[in-house]
C-alpha cells in the first residue's frame, strides 16, 4: 500500500464516526464516488461508529436515506452486511411487510430481478416469449425481458422460462457468466 493503492484481493476497513441518532442504523451506509454518482458500500455499525472494508481508493462519505427500508428480520443473519449494502443500493427491498425472509429459496423471477438490478439494466417493455410468460409475475416481468434481450436468460427447452420454481446453483452461475460476458465458460460449466 506504499504507493497508494490496495493489493488485488485486499481491503481497507474505514471507520467513520458519526452523529444520527434519530435513524436506524439501515438507513446510514457509506457511500463512494464513481466519477459520476454515489455508489452504496453499505457498512456495519459497531459502537456509534460506521465500519466498511473499502478495495479501494476514492471519496467515502457517510449518508442517511430514510427512504430506504427498515427490514425486521435480518441484523442478526450471517448475511445482513450484504443486504443492507443490496438495500443501499435498492436491488431489493424486502417484503411489502418489511421483512427480508434470509433464508427462503430464490424463485427463478426474484434472481432475475435481483441480477438486473444490481447490474443497472432498466425493465424491458417488452413480455418475453415464454409458452408461461403469464405465470411471471408483473413485478419480475420487464426485468426478466430485459435478461432475455441480453442472452442472459434463454429459459428451458420447453420453451419456459418457470417464474416461480427455486432457482438453483448452477443456473446461478450460467446466467451471472452471461451476465458478465464469459459465455464460453458458461457453456463449460454445464
């Protein structure tokens, strides 16, 4: 780190202090500048003060969004450092009753709108061709189109895409490795 950068594969642990005491800890998350907007870190609050590992150098900020959600069900989860960040960057938003449910099964339609999300694709206006394209929910639906349009989701033989069954691990994988342009290595992982 002599010249200034962090080490490939190594992390920075900044602590900010700061004073807002009349919101919850979900709501306050450090922030970093891309050049062009802000993007969400998240971060973990430990005795009055925000702690996030960085992978790099730029501006950090701390800042409060009261309209992001305050989930009931996941300070205590393994993964709340996670979607708190997912909350903060409003890949998702829990459940109309402010719930998260950590450990549910992911539907194929909850991944494709998770994926997109978080890859910044805006919802397709388009349905997509699907033999059971009324069965995907309205909520996934122009994101699910906008995987299609992208090649990331192809659906099954059948001609399915299959909204509401468990997604599993190795769909995962092929659909993020399309997703990020390795599409030969997801040929292979198949």
């Amino acid at each position: 780190m002599s010249d200034g950068s962090i080490k490939a594969g190594s992390s920075v642990k900044l602590i900010f202090n700061y004073d807002l005491p009349s919101l919850s800890e979900e709501q306050i998350n450090a922030y970093y500048w891309n050049g062009m907007k802000w993007i969400c870190l998240g971060g973990q609050v430990v005795a009055g003060r925000l702690e996030v590992n960085a992978t790099h150098f730029t501006k950090f900020s701390v800042m409060a969004d009261t309209s992001l959600p305050v989930l009931s069900d996941i300070r205590s989860h393994w993964a709340y450092s996670d979607i708190k960040r997912l909350v903060g960057m409003k890949v998702i938003s829990g459940y109309p009753d402010r719930t998260f449910k950590p450990e549910n099964n992911v539907t194929r339609a909850e991944f494709a709108v998770l994926m997109a999300k978080a890859l910044g694709w805006e919802a397709g206006d388009r349905a997509p061709d699907f033999t059971d394209e009324a069965e995907i929910p309205a909520w996934a639906r122009g994101y699910v189109a906008a995987a299609v349009e992208k090649g990331v989701i192809n659906g099954y033989e059948d001609r399915t895409f299959r909204a509401g069954q468990q997604i599993n691990r190795s769909e995962i994988a092929v659909m993020l490795m399309r997703a990020l342009g390795k599409q030969g290595e997801a040929a292979e992982a198949k």
